[in-house]
C-alpha cells in the first residue's frame, strides 16, 4: 500500500485536524504504507505540531509503540528530522520504552537524534530517559557522541550533554553580536569576490558550456552523471538550433533547479554518500558503488517518465582482497544502501563460510544450504572463503561443497532472493572460479579490493583511537604513523594483515600506556587516554616486524 491520504495529510497538519473530526480518522491512523509507516510515523517526520500528534495517537493508542519495516517507531522518525521537543515528550509519555528500543541498524533514539542536529532539549530529554544509551554503540560501532561529532555540525550543548557535561552557558547578547557581526563580514567579503570575478566567471561558463556540448556530441550517456538527459539537449538543439550555447545552459539549469528542494519542504541529508566519505581508501570501490547507486537511481526515473521498467536485476558479485581489506563492511553497507534504494526487501546481512553450508553426506549438505538461504532471504548472503567449498575434506573424496556450490546456483536461477556475494582472497578465488565456471558466469560483478597503503592504515588507526576516546599526544599525526610504517615494515606484511594491523597495533598501545602508568612514580598523574608518540613508536618497532 502506498501513501494514504492521511498520510499526506500528515504533512500539512492544518486539514489533518479538520480530518480528525471524522468517524472514519482511527481507521485510517492505523493503515501503514509500504514501508510500514503509520500516519504517526509520517507526522513526527514532518515536524507536526503537538495537537496534530496528540489527535493521531488518540485515534490509534498501540501507534507510538509501532514499527515500521526498519524497525523504527514514530519516536526514531521523530528524532530523525528535528522535531519539536514537545513531541518527542508527548511520543515517549505514551511509550516510556520507546527511548530503548534499537531500529535493524542498532540504532537507538539518541543515536538517531545525536546524527541529525536534533535540539539540546531534545538529547537532554533521551538522556534523561535512557542514561545507558549515551554509551551504547549502534551496528557501526557509534555511540551517540561519535555520531555527533563526525556529523560536524552539533552544538557545543549536545556535544557537552552526550560526553556527560553540564552545557555550556548560552552566550551573551553582546557575544551573539558579534558573532552575527563576524558571519556579516564573512559574508560582504564573499559578495565583494563575487563581483569582481564576474567577467572570468562568464569566460568559465563558455569553456564548460563548450566541454559538455562536445561530450553530449561523441559521449552521450556520460551526461546521467550529471543528472542530465542528452535525448533532451539533442531535441532541444534540433527545435532551435540558433544559440546552441543558451539551450545547454537551459538544460543544465533545469537539472540544477530539480536538486533544490522546494521551500517549506523537508531535506533529507544523503546518508549513502555520508557513509561513503567516511570509508578510508578503497577509492575504486566506492567509485564502483556510486556507479551501481547511479544506474539505480537513473532507471528508476527513467521508468517514472515513460512508464516502462528499466529496473536491471541486481547482480550476485565476487569480492576479492587479502585479509582485512574492507570486504566484509562493504558488504554489510551494501545491504544498508540497497535495501534503502529499494533493491532489496530488507537490510539483511548473512554471513557464512563453508562449515555453515557443508554437513557430512550430499542430501545433508544441500538441505544446510537451502536452509541459509532461506533465512538469508530479503537480504544479502555473504560467503566468506567461499574458495573452500572446492576443497575435499578429508572423509571423502568427493567434495561435497559442490553440492553446497549446486543449491547456490539454483537459487540465483530461480529468482535470484538472496542477493549472493562470494568471497576470498585473490589467487584462491581465481583458482576457484576458474573450476567453478557456472557460478563464475553468475556472478558478473567483480569488486577488487587493494591492500591499504600505510597513509590510510594510519588513518584508520587514528579514527580507531578516536572513536574509543583516547585523545593523541604532541606530534602523533596521521603522517607520523604512516610514514612510521613505511620504515617499519613490509609491504608482503602489510598485505597479510591490512585493516587488521590497526586493530592490533591499538590493542598493542593500550597495553603500552598501562605499562607507561605501572612505571610512572605518581600513576595518577599519568592520563589513561592519552596516546603518546613514544607508544606507537615502541609498539611498531618492536612487535611490527
């Protein structure tokens, strides 16, 4: 089911409450759309005033404590776009649980409140009706003070309440002023720039009106990058083809106005490409994912403007990387972005190996992977050294991951639910798919995963540091590390390990600083979250090698 009425009505609030007057109002506050939303679920997206809240969840009382196909109750949604606080009061006064109840990705009200710029009376008042979820992390591993600070745009009060502080004092009218007065003169400045770069500003626009005209010319469906269509600009230019130069900009300008949204109307941030700016490396992949995202999204228009399905089915793919590239995460991000773009009925993320699908006989063997399927059903299968269901195990001669390989095959023939990625590191995988040529040819999307360079493993050391709140001493940088591993070790060494090597050489510093506070004379003095460069420098030249 759709949108209701209701539900659209829900975005308005006026003729909501005119509607609520109606004998027909609980039974429609009670039907769900397609995504199991109920019409509460939409009002406290959009913001909905108090009354309008109140009259929905009188109208269906079990509403509050409803979820939607994600897991979210009207409280999440709530949290999610900035509601007013009386709302969310008014959402947790007629479910007091509400405040602990996690949607499919772990997430709990306060980690959807903390990401999403919700006000400080809103995260004081999840405090105050969970405490425990300020430390609890979602299925990312985020508490809700990470995810407020890699939004980057909390306020110093939210940002003070999650870490356990009273807020701030609220700053002074005169303090007010002349922060205004400094935003003013930020901005007169940028104007002042604006105007005089004008006339090189015309001569750009002819040098990228001309660049998209030549590609619009010899490479055409490169434009659906950009959002624009080339059949338009071809129809266009054949109509009227006196000022080739004004009908693309034409072109161009429609494309730009479509992205903005209309006033009044709620923005939704693109939490797939947040996501992907904070994965670090693996930049060919993500290149490949916002691809994959990319024909999604075009097909999907395209079929809204002509009325035929372009939806291409989705792909079974093959991961190949050595250990700790990242192939396992992708993955589970995967099952996040497809289930959002509508490819997959759920974010479902199933992780096997070989002992999960493989039993002792052929019949037991098949009968333990349709029963993986199943269960992965929805959702992504994901089978990790997937390479090894073509070795013999040493009961039999006869490998009976074959049959495992066999109902694999079947499954992505007879509709293809799960999505299935198979797995394994590079020369394995290669040998393995090389014997196993059917599955091979159904799986025609390949991701090759690097090995992590020592600038990213450096990084990925440091965001690890900082996640789990310890702060870096004088000197320990990112380039520090990195070029610390590149004197240290080996590349051959390096491989073996990848994003695993940061994991290690943290669990190494920590016992580095208890030892530095063990030989401390005055072991109080010593802060237990600080990381020294002396840490990481001991740790990586004596046990990295």
């Amino acid at each position: 089911m759709t949108d209701t009425i209701l539900h659209e009505l829900c975005k308005g609030f006026g003729a909501l409450l005119t509607r609520a007057k109606s004998s027909n109002f609980p039974a429609e506050a009670s039907r769900s759309n397609e995504r199991g939303n109920l019409p509460l679920h939409a009002a406290a997206s959009f913001q909905a005033p108090v009354e309008a809240i109140d009259a929905l969840i009188k109208a269906n009382p079990n509403a509050p404590a409803t979820a939607n196909g994600i897991g979210n109750l009207p409280v999440h949604h709530a949290c999610m776009w900035q509601a007013p606080v009386e709302t969310v009061e008014l959402l947790l006064a007629r479910n007091p649980n509400g405040a602990t109840v996690r949607n499919q990705y772990g997430s709990l009200p306060l980690h959807m409140a903390a990401s999403n710029q919700a006000s400080p009376e809103v995260i004081r008042l999840l405090i105050e009706s969970y405490p425990d979820a300020l430390h609890l992390q979602n299925d990312d591993g985020m508490t809700p003070l990470d995810l407020a600070l890699a939004d980057g745009s909390a306020s110093e009060a939210v940002v003070a309440l999650l870490q356990g502080r009273p807020p701030p004092t609220a700053p002074s009218k005169r303090q007010q002023a002349e922060i205004l007065m400094t935003r003013a003169e930020q901005m007169e400045s940028k104007l002042s720039s604006m105007r005089g770069g004008q006339g090189r500003q015309k001569g750009d626009l002819k040098i990228v009106l001309d660049a998209v005209r030549k590609i619009a010319d010899r490479f055409p469906h490169a434009l659906y990058a950009a959002g624009v269509d080339p059949d338009d600009i071809e129809l266009a230019l054949q109509e009227s083809g006196n000022n080739p130069t004004g009908i693309i900009l034409d072109q161009v300008k429609k494309r730009v106005v479509s992205k903005v949204p209309k006033k009044g109307s709620v923005s939704s941030s693109d939490r797939i490409e947040c996501v992907l700016k904070m994965i670090v490396g693996l930049h060919h992949i993500k290149s490949q994912i916002r691809g994959l995202r990319r024909t999604m999204e075009i097909n999907d228009i395209r079929a809204s403007i002509l009325g035929v399905d372009f939806r291409l089915k989705m792909p079974h793919m093959v991961f190949v990387g050595n250990p700790g590239s990242g192939k396992t995460y992708v993955g589970r991000f995967l099952a996040k972005m497809l289930h959002e773009l509508g490819i997959i009925r759920k974010a479902k993320f199933v992780e096997v190996e070989r002992m999960d699908l493989v039993a002792r006989d052929q019949s037991k063997t098949r009968s333990k992977t349709r029963e993986v399927l199943d269960d992965a059903k929805g959702g992504i299968l994901f089978v990790d050294e997937a390479y090894t269901l073509g070795m013999h195990s040493r009961r039999h001669n006869a490998d009976l991951g074959n049959y495992a390989v066999q109902e694999l095959i079947d499954s992505m023939d007879s509709g293809g639910d799960p999505l299935i990625i198979v797995s394994g590191f590079p020369t394995e995988m290669q040998g393995f798919l090389s014997s196993q040529m059917e599955l091979k040819r159904r799986c025609p999307l390949m991701f090759e995963f690097p090995d992590y360079d020592c600038l990213s493993l450096a990084q990925i050391f440091v965001d690890l540091c900082i996640t789990k709140g310890f702060e870096l001493g004088e000197g320990l940088t990112t380039e520090f590390v990195g070029d610390l591993l590149e004197e240290e070790t080996t590349k051959e060494w390096r491989s073996e390990r990848n994003g695993r090597l940061c994991e290690q050489l943290l669990a190494s510093v920590r016992t580095e600083v208890r030892r530095r506070i063990r030989r401390a004379d005055i072991p109080e003095d010593v802060d237990p979250h600080l990381v020294l460069k002396e840490d990481v420098e001991n740790v990586i030249t004596t046990d990295f090698k």
